[in-house]
C-alpha cells in the first residue's frame, strides 16, 4: 500500500483566525459524541438533555450543533467561549480522515487554514490518533 503523504508528520499550529469555526458548505457540520454534549452541557451548566435541546440537531443519526451555516454560535471574536469542552471534532482540525488525502489537504485545508505549516510537527501516530477521534467515520 503506498505510504500516505503525512508519512513524516505535518507541522500545525493555530493561528486564532475563528476561520474553522464559521461553516462553508458541506464543512458546516461540527459533530458531536455523546461524550462532547456531555462535557458541554456540564461547561454550561445544563442538563444534557437540555443541551442538546437547546444547541443541537441530529442529520442522519448524528448529533452536531445546530447553527452549520456562518459562524458557530460558541465563537466570541475569533476564540471558542467553550474552548476547554470544545467537540472531538474542533479538537483534532485539521486532522480529519476527510482531509487527509492529498487533493482535499491542499483544497480544502492548506488552500483555507493559515496554521498548516506552521508550529510543531504531529507524527504520524499523532495524527492518526486524531484520525482514530472522529466522531463520525
Ligand atoms: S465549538 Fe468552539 S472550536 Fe468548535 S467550532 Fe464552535 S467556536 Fe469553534
């Protein structure tokens, strides 16, 4: 099987832009485990049947936040006001398996995200372990 292109690592690091927090198209969606409503709802002091009430919608059979188009609803100014409960799914960008081959990584990633490139290197086992996160694949 040929080797991935992220073989050596890819270097990363968050430059605070809030650009992954705002929707474009079919990457609008941000998903969540039942452990990440949990851990919301507890950050927000809520029930998390209320939580999910309140700030989720479910799209075949997945639960994501329900605002996919335009900013999400928890970004203030470019930073995430739930950042230390962020979802799975905000925690590991831009490591998703969607985009982790080498014609969607540079469309939809090193065309979009100005941390790419940028910071320390994720090894190969740091980034499949991310791989390994996502909440729906
Ligand atoms: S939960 Fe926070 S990190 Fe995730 S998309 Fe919303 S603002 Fe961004």
């Amino acid at each position: 099987m040929a080797k991935p292109f992220w073989e050596k690592g890819i270097r990363f690091e968050c430059q605070g832009t809030g650009r992954c927090c705002t929707s474009r198209g079919s990457y609008g969606y941000v998903y969540l485990t039942l452990e990440d409503r949990r851990r919301l709802a507890r950050l927000l002091k809520l029930a998390t049947s209320a939580f999910t009430r309140r700030y989720c919608r479910k799209t075949d059979g997945y639960f994501h936040l329900s605002d996919f188009r335009g900013p999400c609803q928890f970004l203030r100014e470019r930073s995430c006001s739930v950042y230390e409960a962020r979802p799975v799914q905000c925690r590991t960008w831009p490591f998703w398996p969607e985009n982790m081959n080498a014609r969607s990584w540079k469309r939809e990633v090193v065309a979009f995200c100005p941390g790419v490139g940028k910071g320390r290197l994720f090894s190969k086992a740091e980034i499949q372990e991310r791989l390994d996160q996502d909440p729906v694949y």
